[in-house]
C-alpha cells in the first residue's frame, strides 16, 4: 500500500509539473510606465519569451515587427533592437526617447514559437502602455494587431489592489469565451507559490470579450489571452495549429 501511494504521488507530482508549466508569455517591460518630465524621456525596453512566474525563458528570434503608435501614427522601431542573452536564452532590448505627449502603445510581433510539448506554435502579440505627459488619448483604441487586448481600465498608474479590465478582440471583433492567464513577472524568481496552480491565474472573456482580475501585488502583471487556430501553419508538411496571443503588460505600485 504504501508503495503503491508512493508512486501516486510521483505521478501526481510529475503530472502536475507538467500541467502548469506551459504559460507561455510575451514580454514588452519598458524601464518605466509614467512620463512626466523631460528627464524622465529615455525608456529601456526589455522583449523576452518567458514563464514570468517561474523566471524561466526561452529563445526570442528577431521580432517580425516591432514599434509603437503615438496619436493614432505608426512608427517602426525594429531597427533600434539590440540582441540580449538572458539565462542562455536569446532576448532583445531597445532604447527610446519619448518627446511628445500622448500614449505610447508599443508592440511586438513575433516569429511563431514551436513547442514540441504541445505539438503547436506560439505566436504571442504583445504590447505595453506608456503614458506621457499627461495625455490620455491613447490607449482605450486598438492598434490593429490580429489579435489584442484593448484596456478597460487605463493601462498605467495603477495602484495595488485595482482592478484591472479589458477586451480580447481576435480579428478586431470580441472574443467571447477566451482564455486569459494572468502571471506576475517574478523577476530572479525571488517569490515561491504555496502550489503550482498559483501560478498562472486564470480566467475566461465574457460575451463581449471582457475580464477584469483584481491585481494582488505592485510589480508587473502580464494578461496573455488565448486562442487556437486549427491548421493554420504547417511543420514537416502537414498542418498544426497555432496558439495566437494576445498579451499586454501592466504596472502595478504600492500605495504609500
């Protein structure tokens, strides 16, 4: 009996290491998330592949695309990315000088991710909010990405404890019913969960395609909502589904 116990508790052990080790995560983290001085202008963006929780990366090619919008205007930044090397894992990095006011959303498209664990490619389109001088003009609208979360809530200066809604659009209409992870950037991997199904958070879009999640610690907070489309890539000549992301990162501060 016990042995029999013993083993199914490894099962169980090895069942769940698996089971929540697949949150996979886009990563924008600019250097801060509020403008409001000249001084303040020059943001060091970090891009990164990861397991947030968990610290764990993997490689990020060359982005296919990667910018920002101000005032409604497309601006292509992919020429300022450096090349970084996180944990042995490829990573990129880039600096900007923010000069004007406004909301400035910016985004990465990248190249699909094969995960052989799930038997599907990744491709996760993130994007990042950083208001700036005072104009909030921005950020309520989408910027075209194929699939995205535009914010509810504004997407910046928020305190710990608020709460924090958006909406999936999946070809620019709601995406009802979708799955939205939710996990805190655990930088050097400092903090521990009591269980692995702490996590990565989970909820699921209402019929016109919103969630809300009550932010429990300052620090970042990546929101990565999920949809599959079936076949739409092939690998070795036949046809594999595609896990499309839409993510965006949000800070959180500690009231004081």
């Amino acid at each position: 009996m016990k042995w029999a116990v013993s083993v199914a508790l490894l099962f169980y052990s090895l069942f769940a290491c698996v089971a929540f080790s697949f949150a996979h995560f886009g990563v924008i983290l600019p250097s801060r998330d509020v403008v409001d001085a000249p001084n303040q202008g020059r943001l060091q963006l970090q891009l990164q592949f990861m397991h947030p929780f968990d610290y764990e990366f993997m490689d990020l090619e060359r982005p296919k695309a990667f910018g920002v919008v101000v005032n409604g205007k497309k601006k292509d930044l992919a020429s300022t990315l450096r090349p970084e090397t996180i944990k042995a894992h490829k990573a990129w990095s880039a600096t900007y000088q923010v000069s004007s006011p406004g909301d400035h959303i910016f985004f990465m498209v990248p190249k699909p991710y094969w995960e052989p664990a799930e038997d599907t490619y990744i491709q996760h389109l993130t994007k990042v909010v950083v208001g700036a001088f005072g104009l909030e003009d921005g950020w309520r609208r989408p910027i075209g990405l194929k699939a995205e979360i535009v914010p509810l809530t504004r997407p910046y200066g928020l305190w710990k404890g608020n709460l924090f809604c958006g909406k999936v659009l999946l070809d620019g209409r709601p995406s009802p019913g979708t799955r939205v992870e939710v996990e805190y950037y655990n930088k050097n991997g400092t903090l521990h969960a009591p269980s692995p199904v702490f996590t990565t958070q989970t909820l699921f879009t209402g019929r016109d395609g919103s969630f809300c999640y009550a932010i429990p610690r300052a620090g970042w907070w990546g929101f990565a909502a999920l949809n599959s489309l079936p076949g739409a890539l092939k690998r070795k000549g036949r046809p594999v589904d595609l896990e499309i992301g839409a993510v965006i990162w949000v800070h959180a501060v500690e009231v004081r």
